[in-house]
C-alpha cells in the first residue's frame, strides 16, 4: 500500500456471471465490531464478467478518495470494475504478488454472487 496499489486475484468458476467484489479501504485502528466506520471508509461494489475457461480477465477497481464515506454501488447494483490492469505512467501493469498467506477474515468467503 505504501506505493499506492495492491493486487488480489479471484476465481469464480468459469462461464458463471453473477459475481460482485466488495472493495473496502480503511484503517484498521478504526474497526469496532469487525466492521470499519463508514464515515473514514472508501467502499465499492463491482460487478466481475464471466471468465472463460481459457483465460484470464484483468479488471481493475478503482478506490477514489472523492467516494470517502459515500459507498459506491451495492450487492444488488454494483457498478462495473474497469477492464483490464492500471498502468502506470511508464506503462507497466501495476501488480505485484502475494508474499504471504491470506488472513481468516481475507478469504473468497467475502465474493458474494448476485440472486
């Protein structure tokens, strides 16, 4: 984060559609109940494309610091995430991998999939 990006990969089955990824930013000292206050947090609902069997899609959620305690869509109507990686000025994707293990609370428990 110190950079300014963070990256995750997440793998709903292939040719199902239906998946929305909830973004949240926040800081952690700000917690009470396991949930961050809305006030001091950057929230956004977006809708995931199907995934082909044979490939990977790259999309991209966007966490503006304008939508600070203002959620930017929902389960039921997420907004769409941007297709394809965030480029840096010099043109590489801004992408990094996961050094460790996920915490409990950062499993794909959290990819909800719309009724």
């Amino acid at each position: 984060m110190s950079l300014g990006d963070a990256s995750i990969g997440i793998v709903p089955p292939p040719g199902v559609g239906g998946y929305v990824a909830r973004a949240r930013l926040f800081r952690g000292i700000t917690v009470k109940d396991d949930e961050p206050p809305q006030l001091s947090t950057i929230d956004v609902y977006a809708a995931l494309p199907a995934v082909m069997r044979e490939g990977i899609n790259e999309e991209t959620i966007v966490l503006r610091v304008k939508d600070l305690g203002h959620p930017v869509g929902s389960l039921s109507e997420p907004t769409g995430a941007l297709a394809g990686a965030l480029r840096s000025a010099a043109g590489q994707a801004l992408q990094k991998r996961c050094r460790a293990s996920p915490l409990p609370r950062q499993s794909m428990s959290g990819l909800k999939r719309r009724a």
